[in-house]
C-alpha cells in the first residue's frame, strides 16, 4: 500500500492515531474492520487482478508477491467458488 513503511514505528502510544491517514484511507481502513486478514488478502488479489485486466503477472508485480504465491491463491480462491478475472479481460 502506498504510504506505508517498514520502518521501525516511532514512540507513540499503541492507540491509533486516525489523524495520520487521509479522510480516503481513513473510510477505507474503517471498512476493513471486523473482516479476517484471510478476506481483506483474497478481496485485495480480486481487486487487483481486476484492477490489471486480468493480468497474473502484473497483480503480482503491484502486490509484490511472487507469480507462484498468486498462482496458488488463485488456485485456493477457485477450489472455494470464488469467481476470478481470466487473463486478458478488460
């Protein structure tokens, strides 16, 4: 995600501190909430090979994960009845 930092975070409290994101992110974040990490992931690789056209390679290069890992998720996805983009779909 753009604006995101593996750097170590700095002294604050462990409340969050919502004024650091924009009102987007913000909404965005909010309706994360309550969904599992297994969800949000599946719902971000659909959006993203939406978002390429269908294109693995390109999703994958955005995501910044290996052609395999998405391969197989695709595959998870797929065996669970999840209705993906085919490559070359506009």
């Amino acid at each position: 995600m753009p604006g995101l930092s593996l750097a170590k975070p700095s002294p604050r409290s462990h409340q969050s501190n919502w004024s650091d994101l924009s009102a987007g992110h913000t909404h965005a974040v909010r309706q994360l909430v309550g969904l599992t990490i297994a969800q949000v992931e599946c719902e971000l690789i659909v959006g993203t090979l939406i978002h390429k056209g269908g294109s693995r390679t390109e999703a994958a290069k955005l995501l910044g994960i290996a052609l395999r890992t998405l391969r197989n998720k695709i595959n998870e996805y797929s065996a669970r009845g999840k209705i993906l983009p085919r490559p070359g779909i506009h």
